[in-house]
C-alpha cells in the first residue's frame, strides 16, 4: 500500500533544469538573474506592480508591518483560527494581537467582529485566506477605509483563488506568500512580499537588504536598521520552474478538491466554499463535520494512519495558546474541533482518493449511527 502524504510538492525536468542552471552559472554577476526573473513572473501572474521575493512568508510579514510602522503599543487584528506564522510577526514587533472570531461558511475574518474589535490603538488588519478561501476583502477594505486602517492580505494559502479575474493578495495595503514545500508553489523555504504602493515597495526593498537604500552610494553603509529575509537565487530559478507551471498546479489541486467534493457528496460535512464568482485555488481540501453528528477528530486520524495516510487537523484557535490572553470566540471554538484536513498533490491518484474517502465515510457512518 502506497503511502498518502498530505502533501508534496510537484517537481518536474524544468524545475531541475533551472536549478541546475541556477547552481553552475548563477554565481558573481549572475547572482540575481533568477531572482528578478521570478519576481517578474509573480507581479504578472499576480498583476500587482511590486515583487520581493523573501526567506519566508513570516520574513515578508515582518518587513510589511515594520514598514506600516507597526510597534508597541499597537494593535492588530486577524482570525482567531490560524497558523502561528500569521501573528508571530505581529509579535516581534512588540504590537498586541486582537483575535476576532470567524464566520461559519469561510472560516475567515468576520469583518463585524473586526470592527468591533477596532480600537484607537488599532494600527492594521491582517486577513487570512484560509485554505484557499477568501476573506471578504470588500467588507473589510471599506472598514479599513472607513477607519484609516491598512488592511493585509497573508495569502500563502490563497494561489489560484481569486474574485472573477482579481487574485488573492493584490487587494491588500501589501500581501505575503509562502514557498514552503507543503505550498502549491514551492522553493523549499522562500515567500513573497508584494503591494502596488510604491512608498511601501522602496520601504520594504530597503529594510530586505539591511537597510541599505538603493540610492546609497556609500559602500557598507546602512541607512536604517533592517532585516536579512533574501531569497537565493537557487531557490528562485526553482519558482521560477513553478511559475511557468501555474496553471497546471492550481488546476492539480482543484481535480484533486473536486474529487473529494464528488466522493464525499452527501454526506454531513461541509467543505471549502467557492462562492459564485469567485475561484478556491483549494490549497488544502477540508471537512467540518456538522454539528448535528458526533465526530471523534483523533479516531478519523487514527484510522487514516493504520491505513498509511497522512491526515491533518485543523489549526487551533490562536486564542487558546497559552502565548496568548483567552478570547471566547464561539465559531472558531466550535469549529476547530471538527475539521480535518485531506491529503492533496499533483499526482494523487483518483483510487489514492477514494482510499481517503471510503475511510471518511465508514467513519462518519458509525459515528453517526451511535
Ligand atoms: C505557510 C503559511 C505561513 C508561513 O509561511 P513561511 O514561508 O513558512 O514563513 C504564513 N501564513 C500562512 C497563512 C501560511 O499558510
């Protein structure tokens, strides 16, 4: 029996070639090539203006909230569900953040709670695109208008999903990616800053290269104190590989979504939305189970491992790490305990997806005959 990974990501010829190339010439003058060609490749299939490509997406968050000015004593808000990477930037810039609780259909941002969050102290909002679903980015954009607050998007979850023709992460004040190897595109390590304001761009730009401006002409010379969140030009040749492939890797995901949504049709579980015009690039396929039926999270998981699959559970609410002051935010309390992500790559196979869904079933049947 063939294992099941919950992910992996999708190399081919081109992604060795490049890096290849990357790794015998890309050195001296060189050594950027790869680099500017991805970070134009992002801006166009993002069509954005500005690209920087980055160590992390947590890099890429850092940067943009240190350039919005983001420090002690300043507040910002973001979902209570999420992955740490999410707010830790928030926290090494000594700012507070504020859990709002989620809405049951999304599992995003509900911009009511966001606003009731808001504060005189609040410096930014930061949506989440959660597994590829989107956030309401117009609720939300006219709050932070209406309230003179930047609005972020972390869209490392959110390739290929986009409203009609507009993408994830080119709405926001600037928008953060991850490359990670479990994202659907990868460098192994490596994220993405981008934003269409050219202020914020040459802020970031600078403070990405410790410090220094590109308009110093002093050697050595930093002109604040920044950061070291570059990208190497190996890593880059390798997106730039998976830049060229986009299509084919966002359509991978959606067969893979789309197989599960068939096979898992009718039963008491509800799963990534797609509202009508827009697009779920449907990073990681994920089930709610109802309410209405009892659900043992860690026995479904168990069951997936004696079965040599590799289920995941849905991020905790922030607000119950023990890092964190307690906010009883009831949606995401109820919700985090009955969702399961379901393994999902290129190559998964239509019988390595009914292995997966036969499982769900025969689980879901039992509990909810007990
Ligand atoms: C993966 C992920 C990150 C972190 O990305 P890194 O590149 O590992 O820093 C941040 N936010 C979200 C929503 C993610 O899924």
């Amino acid at each position: 029996m063939n294992r099941i990974a919950y992910t992996k990501p999708s190399i081919t010829e081109l992604e060795v070639r490049y890096a290849t190339d990357a790794v015998t010439t890309g050195w001296g003058e060189r050594c950027y090539e790869y680099i500017g060609k991805f970070e134009h490749a992002f801006r166009s299939h993002l069509g954005v203006k500005h690209a920087i490509a980055t160590s992390s997406c947590t890099g890429a968050l850092h940067m943009g909230l240190s350039a919005l000015g983001i420090g002690r004593g300043d507040e910002v808000i973001l979902a209570d569900i999420n992955w740490i990477a999410s707010v830790a930037p928030v926290t090494y810039l000594g700012a507070t953040p504020v859990f709002a609780d989620i809405l049951p259909d999304s599992w995003c941002l509900d911009p009511e709670k966001v606003e009731a969050a808001i504060t005189p102290r609040t410096k930014a909002i930061i949506a989440v695109h959660l597994y590829g679903n989107l956030c309401d980015m117009d609720a939300l954009l006219e709050i932070g208008e209406r309230h003179g607050i930047p609005v972020i998007e972390d869209a490392a979850e959110a390739i290929g999903s986009s409203w009609g023709s507009v993408r994830a992460g080119s709405r926001g004040a600037f928008a953060a990616f991850s490359f990670h190897g479990t994202k659907t595109v990868t460098t192994g390590e490596g994220g993405m800053f981008v934003t269409n304001d050219d202020t914020l761009y040459e802020t970031v730009l600078t403070l990405s290269n410790h410090g220094r401006s590109r308009q110093q002409t002093k050697q050595f010379w930093p002109d604040m104190i920044g950061y070291k969140y570059k990208m190497s030009n190996v890593q880059a040749a390798i997106g730039l590989a998976q830049m060229e492939r986009i299509q084919d890797l966002i359509d991978g995901k959606r067969r893979v979504f789309n197989l599960y949504s068939r096979h898992l049709g009718g039963l008491p579980v509800a799963m990534n939305p797609e509202p009508p015009g827009t697009t779920n690039g449907y990073w990681m396929p994920t089930i709610i189970v109802d309410d209405s039926v009892g659900f043992d999270r860690d026995k479904l998981l168990t069951d997936f491992k004696a079965n040599a699959i590799d289920g995941r559970i849905y991020f905790w609410p922030l607000s119950m790490l023990p890092h964190f002051p307690s906010t009883q935010n009831n949606v995401a309390r109820r919700l985090y305990a009955r969702g399961v992500n379901l393994p999902t790559y290129h190559d998964l196979t239509d019988d390595d997806v009914i292995r997966v869904t036969n499982i769900v079933k025969a689980h879901l049947t039992r509990e909810s005959g007990a």
